[in-house]
C-alpha cells in the first residue's frame, strides 16, 4: 500500500472521530472528507473530493458498541 | 517477514475506553476496490461484511439466504467471497476469501473471520504493546 495510504491510516488512529459515530467516514489527505450512513454514497463524495489520491473508509461506531 | 497495525484507542459508553485490532485493508471484487477499515476477529468462524459494503464492491449474492448465528443472535446472511488485500509497502499479499454478508440494515466494520484468513497467517494479538502482528505461513 502507499505512503497515502499509509498516511490515511495514521490519521484514523490518532483522529478524534466521536462526532461520526454510527457513521462511515472517508478520510484522505489528514482530513474527514464525507460522512454519513450510506457507505456508498459516502465513497462516492470521497472519490469526486479525492479525485486520483487515495481514500479509507471506515465505520465508526457508537460509544454504546461493543463487539463480542 | 510480518506485517504490524497499531491497535486504535476507541471511547466506550461510561467514559471507558477500549483498544481494537482495527486494520487497513482493500477489498475488491473485480474491477472495482475500496480502502477499509476492517476489524480482526479471531471469535468469528467467518469474515463478514454489511449489505451495502457487499453491494458497493459489486459482491455476487445470488445465493440463498440463511442464517449466521452470533452472540446477539441469528441474523440474515448470504455466503458469497471476496478479495482482501493486506500490507504495506515492503509486504502485500492477496486472498480470496469467504463471505458472510449480513442482509439486514446493520452496518458495521467489515470483520476479517478465521476461514480463509486466520489460515493464512500466524496472528499475534498483543495488547501491552497495542498491536496486531501478521506472519504469512
């Protein structure tokens, strides 16, 4: 994977992201670039944004979650 | 050679506070691939990913729909595969693997499960040091 990529995954591990939670997030170039509950929809706002550079998708969820 | 993921520190409910082996992966299915976020899951028999995760890589799910049966319960699911793309720049490796897709409204993390993935790897959960570890065999 490419130091984008890599970068994108740096900042999902430091980023606060407690105000998306329930939600998918796009995240590239050090920032949150679309959000919302539709993972498509969210990727497509993320590949007009982000045009050829890279984007990571992830879900964040709710404080209340726990995974078993 | 290994491959090494920091664990995410993620807020729980009452102001706790939990890590998760949240890795980078990229899921593709033919022509079409997305960078995710997916959560390693050495509890699941299978990996699994949401309705919509599975309609936006264009997944097959002609299949029939059956059960999956978790810890809250049984939830819809039909079985299907896809392609999982792990590493860094030094170390990538590609797999096909199982699928269960969950057919309700839930979303979630994509899961990777055993089949298909713990098989491929020797998998170091080490939470003193807030990592994931990944040998290939």
């Amino acid at each position: 994977m490419t130091s984008t990529a890599k970068s994108n995954h740096e900042f999902f591990l430091k980023a606060d992201l407690g105000q998306y939670t329930g939600e998918w997030v796009a995240i590239c170039a050090n920032r949150v670039v679309a959000h919302g509950n539709d993972v498509k929809q969210v990727a497509e706002e993320a590949q007009r944004l982000c045009g050829s550079r890279k984007f990571l998708l992830a879900h964040i969820p709710s404080n209340e979650t726990m995974i078993f | 050679m290994t491959l090494s993921f920091k664990y995410r520190d993620v807020p729980r409910a009452n102001e706790t506070r939990a890590i998760s082996p949240s890795i980078p992966i990229i899921l593709s299915n033919g022509g079409t691939r997305f960078e995710l976020i997916a959560l390693v899951d050495s509890g699941a028999d299978v990996s699994a990913i949401p309705r919509r995760t599975a309609e936006l890589l264009g997944l097959n799910l002609a299949g029939e729909l059956e059960k999956a049966f978790g810890i809250g319960g049984s939830v819809p699911a039909i079985q299907s595969s896809m392609t999982v793309e792990i590493g860094k720049p030094h170390e990538r490796y590609v797999l096909r693997v199982p699928v269960k897709v969950v057919m309700n409204d839930q979303d979630f993390s994509p899961l990777l499960g055993r089949a298909g993935f713990f098989d491929e790897f020797i998998i170091t959960f080490d939470s003193r040091q807030k990592k994931v570890v990944l040998k290939r065999r």
